[in-house]
C-alpha cells in the first residue's frame, strides 16, 4: 500500500467581480494629528487603503484609471469586508465608491 502524497499548499485568492475592487484598509490611527494618544476603544476612521486586486471588467475599463498598489480614498458604506486575514482589512468595493487616487507628481 502506497501512502498518498503530501500536496503542495494551495494559495487562496480573492478576484472581485463585476464593477468592484479589492482593497487592503490601512490601519486606523491610534493618534491624533496633534499628538493625542486614543485609548483602544476610540479610533479615527480610516478610508484609505492600497488596491490589491481590480476586476477584469474595471482593467479594460478606459473610464477607470486604477491600477493595482494604487493608494486610494473611498467611501466604507458599502464596503463588504472579506473573511480573508486575521485582522480583516480586505474589503470588496464597489467602484464608484472609490472617490480618490493618490498620484505622485514628478
């Protein structure tokens, strides 16, 4: 009898579909901008975040200039978040909730 053999681990990823992106949520700040430390409660709320994946649908899209790694501001409403990581910073956005890239000028 022969034993089966190990498999290699397989990567789980996540590929947004339709009109939506992937976006890891940077972490909330625990300060304020005036140097006020924030007991763990009370949290400034974060809407900006990199986009990690972009649906083949916005790709092709000339209406849509995102790319991936792409720093972003958005709206959270109807963020759906994704049970992906431990610390859940992955959501899935529509993308006209997307309301801003940031771009380095030259």
């Amino acid at each position: 009898m022969t034993k089966p053999q190990p498999t290699a681990k397989t990567i789980e990823t996540v590929e947004p579909i339709g009109m939506r992106v992937l976006i890891r949520k940077d972490e909330d700040r625990k300060t304020t901008k005036a140097g006020i430390h924030l007991p763990d409660k009370i949290e400034i709320p974060t809407l900006t975040g990199r986009v990690v994946a972009i649906s083949a649908v916005i790709e092709h899209d000339e209406d849509y200039p995102i790319a991936q790694y792409d720093k972003v501001l958005f709206n959270p409403k109807n963020a759906i978040p994704v049970d992906f990581e431990g610390d859940n910073r992955l959501f899935v956005v529509p993308i006209e909730h997307i309301v801003a890239v940031f771009r380095k000028t030259d």
